[in-house]
C-alpha cells in the first residue's frame, strides 16, 4: 500500500473486516486519525499501518463493537459512519418567526429534524428526558388530511428509510440527558429492522420494552393471514437502570377490584390473602428458621423476618385457615393499583375525529410521559405532526420541543396552540 493515499471509510473498514460503525467508533476514539476531506472522511494509509501495528487481532476489533447489538448489525448502501453524522454540522440556521416568551423549550421549529436536532445540540446536548417520536412508517404512500390536502410523504423504503431514521436517532442520543428514555412508535412491517438499528445506537443493554400497541379493532379481511390490528413502541434508555422510570400503575376498575379482593373484612373493607412463604431454602438466615411453633413448607422460607410476622399477626394482618395456614391480609384500599403490562390497548380515531393523520391518542401519550419524565422535564418530539405529545407535556407541566417539516402539521399546531393558550415560540 502506497504511502500517504488517502483511503475512503469503506476501503479501510472492509480492509479491517469491521463495519463502518466499528470504523467510527475508532476514530472518534482517536485509535485511528482521519481527515475530512468535503463532509466525508478520508484515511491516509500511513494512519492505516500505524493501526495495523499496534492491532495484532482484527477479530477482536469487530467482536468489541458487535458484543452491544448482540453480535448482528444491519448493512445497506451508503450507510454513513457515525463519525461524519456526528460532525456534520446543520446546513441553515434557526429563525425566530413568533415571540411568545424568552425561553428555548416551549418551541416549535417548521424543518427537517435532522437540521433541526443538530441545531439545537449546542445548547440541548445532555438536556432531554424523553423522547417520544412516530416516524413514517416506510409506506411508500403520501398522506393527506379529511380535507384531501396533502399532510405529509412517507415514500423512503428499505435501506434509504433505515439510514433516514438511524441519522435522527444518532444526534437524538446527544440530545438525552443520562436520565433520558426514547420511545420509537412504528410499524410491524419495518420495526424489526429499526430494532437493530436502535441496538446499534443506543446498545442493546439499554433496550426495555418491545411494546404491542393495539390500535384498531380486529379485522375481517379476506387474504391468507392473521388479523393486523397492532404495532409496536421500542422504549429505550440512554443509561439502563438510571432513566427516570415512576411505575405509574393503572386504576382497578369494580369488576377488577372484586374480582382480586373478593373477600370483605369487618373493619377494613375488601381485601385477599397472599402466602408468607416463599419458593427457595434459607439455610443460615432468620427466614428459615420456626416461627409461632413451625417451620416453612419444605423447600420454601418466611416472606419476613420473624419480627415482622409477629406483628402483622398481633395487630390482626395474618388470616389463618381452618388447617392452621397462616397468610396475609391484603387491603384493597392500599392496593397501589395494577402494574402496566408491554400490550397497550389505545385505538386510533378515525380521520374525521382528529386533526391529523397520524394524531395519536391523548391517553397513550400520557401514560408515557408520566412514567418517563417528572414535572419540569424537557420532552421531545421530532416528528410532531399534530403536536399532541408537546399538548400532553403542557397539560403534565413539562417542558417541551417539536419539529415538523409539514406545513399541514404546522397548521394543527399553530391552531390547536392558540385555542388553548398555549404559548409557544416558533421558529424556521
């Protein structure tokens, strides 16, 4: 290899025998040096063997990379190293064309989110703790609102679709905050795919929930399969276990209530028992041992300490069964509700009930915010259409940003925004 050529990012990756993303990761790692050369990286061959002699194993250097999305990526044409997403900086600045206040959040910006978001890194970098965002679906189809004026074009397909997305969501992870969560609404047909772009983005050790939306009632048509009347939410953090996460449960409805807690105690109401037992052997701890002249059931061990069993049982919170079986009592009143499941039942509403195709419903959006975000948290939405999510995170008292490039999205926005005295600053 000549001396001081310039090799492009592909040569050298598939020299290497890694992926581009591989490639990327090095060189912002300033393992390898690269030139930018007209927004695109070049790599003089002498940074090449100096790399080669300091890198005796190629296969380690694939295994390190591949090891976050569970050994597989995805390969398409022209899919640009992270590296120059990264670096690229936006093509048009911002301009303020409405003043309602003199903050940043509480805005909506009328562009493409990609310049948009890179925009806005210098100053949100680190700042969002949540995004929520419904992308098209890769349909191929053009959209239009119930007056047939056009909404929006979801005419990318296949690799030019993914690259689209997996840009967003390369500058979306600067823009989360450490405590931060992404929720990526999409289609079955496409999701799988965007699942491992997401993997590749943002590490499949921060992947928490593949979530079945329902989103109409069944269907009845006549081809060879299944009824589709669902699609899929993919919920990932920026840092796994440190996202801002408040377990929101749902409300017992009476026929729930009654149906868990269908006994009825004199004092406190409905109630149900639980077992003090649990499955597994504590050999050296105060679980294992007798209490209240007996030991737990073979291969099981108390719930509690023994302290605590003896004051549920004195202050009237341990049932005991004809047979001598003691278990607790359970009050309905204190029940804090029914944990949420990942199979959501929300249904769109038809075109004649919203303001905009793809307008989601309220209840949907809600629950996520609620469980992801704390008053006071900026909220993002990047594909904001009728702008319901920045509408939801008003109404839960966070602070919020959208952008649409669709004039018809602008529109809703702008109207829904002033029928409810919405201040908002716009920008183009």
């Amino acid at each position: 290899m000549p001396l001081n050529q310039l090799l492009t990012i592909d040569e050298v990756a598939q020299t290497l025998k890694i992926t581009r993303q591989t490639l990327s990761k090095l060189i912002n790692n300033k393992d390898i040096v690269a030139i930018k050369i007209n927004k695109s990286y070049r790599i003089p061959s002498e940074a090449l063997e100096n790399f080669f002699k300091r890198n005796s194993s190629k296969q380690d250097l694939s295994h390190t990379y591949l090891k976050e999305t569970r050994g597989c990526t995805l390969t398409y044409p022209d899919k640009d190293a992270e590296e120059e997403i990264l670096n690229t900086a936006a093509n048009a600045a911002l301009k303020q064309v409405v003043n309602a206040h003199n903050e940043l959040y509480n805005a909506v910006y009328f562009g493409d989110n990609l310049e948009v978001t890179r925009a806005l890194l210098p100053e949100l970098k680190g700042k969002v703790d949540l995004i929520y965002i419904d992308p098209p679906f890769a349909t191929g189809r053009d959209f239009n609102s119930i007056d047939q004026n056009h909404a929006y074009s979801d005419k990318l397909l296949n690799g030019e679709f993914l690259e689209f997305i997996r840009k967003r969501l390369i500058i979306l992870r600067e823009l989360l905050s450490d405590k931060g969560s992404i929720y990526l609404h999409i289609d079955k047909k496409i999701g799988h795919y965007v699942k491992i772009i997401m993997d590749e983005v943002f590490g499949f050790d921060n992947f928490i929930n593949d979530i079945t939306r329902i989103k109409c009632n069944p269907k009845n048509f006549a081809r060879n399969a299944y009824g589709n009347y669902s699609d899929m939410i993919l919920f990932y953090a920026k840092q796994r276990d440190q996202n801002i996460w408040n377990d929101v449960k749902d409300d017992f409805t009476n026929k729930k209530r009654d149906e868990l807690f269908a006994k009825t105690h004199p004092v406190h109401g409905q109630y149900t028992t639980h077992p003090l037992h649990a499955p597994g052997v504590t050999l050296d701890g105060d679980t294992g041992k007798e209490w209240n002249g007996m030991l737990p059931p073979p291969g099981r061990h108390w719930r509690y300490s023994r302290e605590e069993l003896t004051r549920l049982n004195e202050s009237g919170f341990i049932e005991w069964s004809d047979k001598g079986n003691p278990r607790k009592i359970v009050l309905a009143k204190e029940h804090k509700g029914i944990k949420i499941q990942d199979v959501w039942e929300f249904k769109d509403k038809g075109l004649s009930f919203v303001d905009y195709p793809t307008q989601k419903n309220h209840d949907l959006l809600k629950r996520i915010i609620l469980n992801s975000s704390n008053p006071g948290s900026l909220v993002l939405d990047c594909f904001a259409g009728s702008g319901s999510t920045l509408y939801i995170a008003n109404e839960l008292v966070r602070k919020w940003v959208g952008i649409d490039n669709s004039p018809a999205s602008l529109a809703v926005i702008k109207a829904n925004f002033a029928k409810n005295d919405i201040k908002c600053n716009f920008f183009e």
